[in-house]
C-alpha cells in the first residue's frame, strides 16, 4: 500500500487538470469512496446547493464479465457525503464537459446520467481507470499506487 502526501496529491491534481480524470480524483482523494462507488455516481445523487452527494450503489463485475450496477454490501454503505466547494468546481467543469461529449457524440451518446462516463455516455471501465490511473501517477513523476489506495489517502489527509 503506498499512501501519497499532501504534497503529492498537489501534484496529482496538477497534473490532471481538464482531463476526463481531474473530477473523480478530486472526489477519490477528498470523500475516500471506494473505485466502484465512484462509478456508480449519477447526477441525481449530487445536490449542488447544499454540497453533498449520496452513495446509493455502485459498479461490479458479474460473473459473465459483465458490468452492471448493484446495491452497496452493508446498510451503512448507503451514506451521504459531504463536499468542498473545490469539489464542487470540479464537478461543474466535469458536467459541462460531459455536455460537450453528449453533443459531439450525437445518437451514439448512451445516457446513463453518470457522473463519470467514457466518450459516449457509457460507465468507465475500472480496469480503464485503473490503467489510466498508473500513467497519470508515471507522468507527474509519483510512486505508483493502486486506485484503491487514494481510499487510504484520504483516510491519512483526514485525521490532519
């Protein structure tokens, strides 16, 4: 397990900025939800006005590899979580980005009301994420870390 500091989420974040990933590491490193809570999040969860997001459901992998949504393991998964206004921000530019790809894409946009989508309004494949995830951590010159480990991250920059 390799828990990134202050200092080098910083960095992450930097290196991020306006891409498809700057919006769910924002929310991974500042709420610690798990990969697939995170792409289980629809527009609906988020309220804007009083800054919080609901974690309802999330992503998993059938046994026929396939990605569906299903409800959280335990009763106390199911939670409202508060955000910052930098989190907030973010997810502004994500939704007016994700505006831009559902009129680029056209009839071939599947909506899903994600928060978190490919290209054409589909989930985000994890194993994608997670690929893509290692390659943002190589460029901006950080150990490499699991996904899963900016749970611990945020677990760690909390108790500050």
């Amino acid at each position: 397990m390799e828990i990134l500091d202050e200092r080098q989420i910083s960095q992450l974040l930097f290196a991020t900025k306006e891409s498809r990933y700057e919006s769910i590491l924002h929310l991974a490193v500042t709420t610690g939800m798990r990969q697939m809570e995170l792409l289980g999040l629809k527009w609906i969860d988020l309220d804007w006005i009083m800054q919080t997001i609901k974690v309802e459901r999330q992503l998993v992998r059938s046994e026929q590899e396939e990605i569906q949504f299903a409800s959280l393991k335990t009763k106390f998964g199911r939670r409202m979580v508060s955000l910052g206004s930098k989190v907030i921000e973010v997810l502004r530019n994500q939704y007016e980005r994700q505006r831009v790809e559902r009129r680029a894409a056209g009839n071939l946009w599947t909506e899903n009301y994600l928060i978190f989508t490919n290209d054409i309004g589909g989930h985000l494949e994890p194993r994608n994420l997670q690929r893509d995830f290692k390659k943002q951590l190589r460029d901006a010159d950080l150990p490499l870390t699991r996904f899963h480990d900016l749970r611990r991250t945020a677990a760690s920059l909390m108790r500050w």
